[in-house]
C-alpha cells in the first residue's frame, strides 16, 4: 500500500532486521523487531489501537468519554495516538521519573498527565489511575498491568508478523517484560504454531521474576513489582536478568556498530540475545524485541 488512509494504519508492520556487528557463532542469526517504526515510537501502540478498539466495540467506553490509564509512558503514547479523531479524552497517571520526552509526547497528543510519587512506583501511578476512574462520570481504565487483552493484543499482531517473516523459522524468541504483556502474548502466539521454540524473558536487576527484591534500576520499561495474573511463568524457558551497565553498553553499541537507536529496554533485550546466541543450536534463528527508540531518553544522557 503507497498511502495509508491515517495514524492508526500504520501501526504494526515494523521491520525485522538482521543483525551482522556482533561476534555471535557461526550459523546463528540474530535479528531485531525494530518496534519504534510505530507511529508512537514504540511497541505499544499495537496495544493502544486494541484497547481502544475493544474498549469502543464492547461500550466499556463511549465517543465523549474518558480513557485513565497507569502508563510509565509509551503505553500513553500508544493509546492517545490510538484515541485521535475518535472523540475521547485521555487521562495518564505517571510516575514522575519517567522520561521528560515521554510525557511531553502524551501532551502534544492531547492527553492530560497526572505526574504521582517515584517513591510509589507503578503501584502508585495504578491507584491514583483507579481514583480518578472513580471520581470520572463515562471513564473507562483499560489497566493493562491486569486486562487479559493487553497480551492479546500482541497475540494478534506482533506473533503472527514475527512468525511470517522468517517463514515459521523461529528457534529462539527473547523478549523483556514490564507489564509482561508483549513476552507473554508473542510467547503464547509462537508456542501455538511451534512449542519447540524457547521463550526467553528479560528483566532488569530489581524486578522479581528471578526471586530478586524490586529495587531502583536506570533500564526504563522492564522490570516487575508484581506478576500480572495474565502472565504464564510456563513461558519463561529462560529468566534473564540485565544490570544497568550491560543494557547501556549494549545500548550504546547498537548505536555505533549496527545504527540502530535503541531504548535501554532494547539494550537489556539485545544482551539477554547475544547470551542465548552463545548457546544456540548453528542454524538457529533469535528475534528480539526492540520495543523503543533512544530518542526519547537523550535528556537522561544514555550515550555519554
Ligand atoms: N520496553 C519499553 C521501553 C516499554 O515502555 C515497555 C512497556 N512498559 C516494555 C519494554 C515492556 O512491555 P510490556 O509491558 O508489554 O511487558
């Protein structure tokens, strides 16, 4: 297609790059699903056009109502590209260490931002989310830390363009988790068709999935306080928890030696791929996810 009717036809789709740079063994092949080519610059926009789309055909939101959602930031980005041109008006609880960019970027799409406590983390951002939802006539809070439709989202979409663009020739599928929803509905997507393939999830040091305490950590995106019920641990073959140094390190690689401009999330992703590369079958292919772009953290310096 030459022309794209609007914004919403043009999430998804992203490309599926190879990656040559990194010494990986002989026959291994490594290849990035480069998630900031959606309009909103990350992953989840794919989740923004399913929640609005399931919110508006069920009634659980109606033209002239509100959408309140708990967002570290791209999920906001995701559902005000999602709500342009429909008539609703968008509510975002963020904590306030969240990128500068992040927020800026939910503002010029019309949202409004309510900034909570970075002492209270996204528990704190999902509580104030759920108040206003209560004090809102006509509001609607998709909650994707708990909707069972945020992995669906990428059930539908993400899964089936990564199976079809290696032909069905998926060994590896590596993927971080912060609400757990892209892990765990591509994970269940890609099982469906092949349950040989390992589903490796990545987290940063400071989340629990490893039995680890949540603690502070630079990496922004990933990591867990709590297990959403709709995650399945049955698809954690492997558990791999990235320091700070390693994700920016490999961040900052990306850069120089493949030009991609990857978020830190990537870069955690991007080390937790090249240590499964180092155990792979020859002939094996590994796709991970590359959910943002670096553009949105240059205020917090990540290249210096
Ligand atoms: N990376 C980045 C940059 C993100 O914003 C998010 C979503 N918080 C993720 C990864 C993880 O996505 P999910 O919530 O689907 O686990």
């Amino acid at each position: 297609m030459a022309v794209f009717g609007s914004v919403h036809e043009l999430v998804g789709g992203t490309p599926l790059v190879e990656l040559h740079a990194f010494p990986i063994p002989e026959g291994v092949h490594l290849y990035a699903k480069c998630e900031y080519f959606n309009p909103g610059g990350s992953v989840k926009d794919r989740l923004g056009e399913h929640f609005i789309h399931e919110a508006l055909t069920s009634g659980k939101l109606k033209p002239g109502g509100t959408i309140i959602e708990p967002t570290a930031g791209n999920t906001g980005i995701g559902i005000a590209v999602a709500a342009i041109g429909k008539g609703i008006h968008v509510i975002f609880c963020v904590p306030e260490k969240f990128s500068i960019e992040k927020q800026t970027l939910m503002r010029a799409l019309g949202a409004e931002v309510v900034n909570t406590p970075t002492e209270e983390g996204m528990s704190g951002a999902l509580a104030k989310a759920r108040q206003l939802a209560e004090e809102t006539y006509g509001s609607y809070c998709p909650n994707q830390f708990a909707n069972p439709e945020n992995p669906n989202a990428y059930y539908d979409t993400l899964g089936p363009e990564i199976w079809d663009d290696l032909n069905g020739r998926v060994d590896v599928f590596v993927a971080g988790a912060g609400t757990g929803g892209t892990f765990t509905g591509t994970a269940a997507f890609l099982k469906s068709k092949n349950p040989g393939i390992k589903t490796a999830v990545v987290e940063p040091v400071g989340s629990i999935l490893n039995g680890g305490k949540p603690a502070a950590h630079r990496v922004e995106g990933i990591g867990m306080e709590f297990i959403p019920s709709f995650v399945k641990t049955k698809y954690f073959d492997a558990i791999h928890t990235v320091n700070d140094d390693d994700a920016f390190r490999r961040l900052k690689e990306a850069a120089a030696k493949e030009g991609l401009l990857i978020g830190s999330s990537s870069g955690a992703a991007l080390h937790a791929a090249l240590l499964e590369a180092e155990i792979a079958e020859p002939g094996s292919n590994i796709v991970v996810i590359f959910p943002d772009s670096s553009e949105r953290y240059l205020s917090e310096r990540i290249y210096d």
